[in-house]
C-alpha cells in the first residue's frame, strides 16, 4: 500500500473544513427560518386580550328595573303596640284563655246547639239596640252629628215596630249600624296613644279605654234595672251571646306561633281605625289607606272588639 502523500493530506483536510462549514450555515439559516416562522404565525394569530372572570357575574341575577304599578296604594303600616306591661298582660292572657277554654267556650257551644237560631238572632238585636243610646251620646261628643242621628232612627224604629229591639227593621230600610263609645271619644279628643291593658276576665283594653268603660257604663239601660236576679241575668245573657258570635273567629288563632301578640296587634289596629275615623274617615294625600279587614261593616252584628268579655281560645 502506497503511504499517504502531503498532498492527500490536504485533501482531506479541505474536504472535512467544507463540511463543517455547510453544517454550520444550514443550522443557522434553520434557526433563522424558525424564527420567522414563528413571528408569521404571531402575526396571522391575533392576540386574545385578558379580561377579568365573569363567571360569578353570569350567575349573578340582573338589577331589576323599579317598574312596580304606580297606581297601587302603599301597604298599611299598623302602628307599633304600646305595651310597657307585657309580662303582666301575658299572665292575665293565659288566665283569660284557660277560663275560656273550661267556661265560656263550652257554655257558648251550648247555647249556639240548644237554643234555636231566631231566638238566637233575636237575643243579639235586643242587646245590639241597647247598646245605641251609648253610640248616640258618644256621636254627639265626637262631632258626628249624622251618625248620632242615624243611631236615634235605629233605636226608634227598633224599639217600637221592632218589639224592644227584638228584631231589626232598621237593617231592612238601610239606616247603618254603628258603633260609638267613650274610648273612641277620648281618642278624637286627643288621647290617642296608650299603654295597651289584659283584663282578666275581659280581654284588651287600654287605660284609655278603661275609663271610657267607665264612661259608658252611667248610659247602659241595664244599669237602671232594680231587681238584682233579672239585671245579672240579663248581663250573663249577653256575655254568652257574645262568646257565642266569637265562635267562628277561634280559627284565627289556630296555627299562630304568638297569639298573645297576635290578639294584642289586631285589637289595636280595630281600635286605631275606629278612633281615626272608621268608615267616615277621609284619606288624605299622602295617608296610607286602611285594609279591607279593618273596615267596618255596618250590617255585622259581630262584637265591639272593646266589649270582648273573654279572649276566644283553641
């Protein structure tokens, strides 16, 4: 074998430097081709611009616009009860409810099954007229001239073609049954907030209106009534008609989680309507009007909330 001359030498050493030399460029024009590739797809690629996360704000419900209907009334707001002695009330309302409960519940029940319903209707209407020459003087005292004069047209034709008030022709020819007593006076008078009273055997009342008892009890025509028997029979009489029209009013109290409070807040929104004027009353710009159940019918022989002698129970 011939040895490799210098010439050959060279040779190989030109070949092996051209080589490198054409690995190097083609490496480098590939990182350069890489690079424009990448700038191209970055230009065709819009940018997506980073926002907030509004995933919790798709759940979020929309502000509702206030479209409510402007021509409804504002609701009722009842007046917040005045009641400093509650601890005491309460105790003589669980008093009231068991004497209901034992006595004159079921004396009601009784008299509503035994005694016909005429003479049911009958017992009501004599006691429901004498109760006017109350309302007529408590009128007067008010300012409520035409109330006072229907009363007398009532009592009139009640006592006479109506038999002692018996029966009821005034309710047949239209003349309203209304309801007055001293209670309200002093409220048109000016005393219109007081301290909220549970008397034992009578049910609510106020200070207020413990004197207007007081007031009403010199114009009760059974006060003049001499013989003793026939006076508390007479006032016995009443009490168990007038548990006997509470009847259908126990229903209320089914259910309720306070009926303490339940009792107390009614009787003082009745009392609040009848002093503010009841059904005569105007509602001026800017008064909220009173609800349906509040108004008095004056064709419902139902009880004076004031004269309610026992507290309905379950």
């Amino acid at each position: 074998m011939t040895r490799p001359t210098f010439l050959h030498h060279a040779v190989l050493l030109s070949l092996a430097l051209l080589v490198s030399a054409c690995a190097n460029g083609g490496g480098a024009r590939t990182a350069a081709d890489t690079s424009t590739l990448v700038s191209a797809d970055s230009a065709a690629v819009p940018a997506v611009p980073v926002q907030p996360d509004t995933d919790a704000m798709a759940v979020m419900p929309a502000p509702v616009e206030n479209d409510a209907d402007p021509t409804v009334p504002t609701p009722y707001a009842a007046p917040q009860p005045y009641d400093p002695w509650e601890k005491f009330n309460r105790r003589a309302y669980a008093f009231n409810v068991v004497v209901d409960r034992t006595v004159a519940k079921p004396l009601a029940k009784a008299y509503a099954k035994v005694v016909p319903e005429p003479a049911r209707n009958g017992v009501t209407n004599f006691f429901n007229n004498l109760g006017q020459p109350v309302t007529i003087v408590n009128a007067l005292l008010q300012g409520k001239g035409k109330v006072a004069a229907q009363s007398v047209g009532r009592f009139t034709l009640n006592t006479t073609v109506g038999i002692g008030g018996i029966f009821d022709p005034a309710t047949r020819v239209h003349i309203p049954n209304r309801r007055e007593d001293f209670g309200q006076t002093l409220g048109v008078w000016g005393w219109k907030r007081s301290r909220y009273l549970e008397l034992p055997l009578f049910g609510p009342s106020t200070v207020r209106d413990i004197f207007g008892i007081a007031g009403d009890a010199t114009l009760s025509p059974l006060r003049f009534v001499e013989e003793d028997k026939t006076r508390i029979f007479l006032q016995g009489l009443k009490l168990v008609d007038l548990r006997m029209r509470l009847l259908p009013l126990d229903d209320m109290l089914v259910g309720a989680t306070d009926e303490y409070a339940l009792v107390r807040d009614s009787w003082l929104q009745r009392r609040d309507y009848k002093i503010s004027g009841g059904g005569d009353a105007k509602i001026e710009d800017g008064e909220q009007p009173l609800p349906d159940y509040l108004r008095e019918d004056n064709n419902d022989p139902s009880a004076r909330p004031r004269m309610m002698p026992i507290i309905p129970g379950r």
